[in-house]
C-alpha cells in the first residue's frame, strides 16, 4: 500500500499470504529494480524473518505451493532475484560469527 512502512508491509503480506504473524525480522537488503511496465525504479526491502507465530500454510490464491528447501535445494531453484542467494549466503556466514 502507498506510503506503508516496509516492516508493516511485510507483517501484513506475510499475514496474507502465509498465515503467520512475524515477530522478528531483520532487513537484509532494499533493492532498487527498474519496472518496465511503469518505466521507473521500484524498491525492493528483502528481510529474513527469524520468529513468526502460527504455522505456515497457503493462505492465498497467489501461490500453487508452500516448501521448504535446504541451501542445497536452494541452489538448483530459479530464484526470481540472483541477488537472493548472496542475501541469504550473507545471512548464514554472519549468524556462524
């Protein structure tokens, strides 16, 4: 929603899309992509959530499939962003400090 805080954005999706309430969350990154569609720059706020209340389910129409993945799996997926693995890569190398 226009002008919404990114952590209530992503409270709220994660509610919508997944049924959990975030608890914590730590930016990892914010992006900027270049919308083709709207011919300018989106911004895009990528977090990790560390603790959530509820269990994850598919709670919209927007996804076929929830899974879970190891890195390995993770590795041979197509990720929508290439700029995700090195997010979560980072994020792994900084929690074994």
């Amino acid at each position: 929603m226009p002008g919404e805080d990114p952590v209530d954005t992503l409270k709220r999706e994660t509610l919508e899309e997944v049924g959990v309430t975030v608890l914590h969350a730590k930016l990892l990154a914010s992006i900027v992509v270049p919308d083709e569609n709207k011919n300018k720059d989106f911004m895009y706020h990528i977090y990790m959530i560390t603790s959530w209340k509820g269990k994850v389910y598919n709670a919209s129409h927007e996804h076929t499939k929830i899974r879970w993945f190891t890195r390995k799996q993770l590795m041979k997926r197509k990720l929508s962003m290439p700029e995700y693995m090195e997010l979560i890569d980072d994020w792994f190398n900084s929690q074994e400090k």
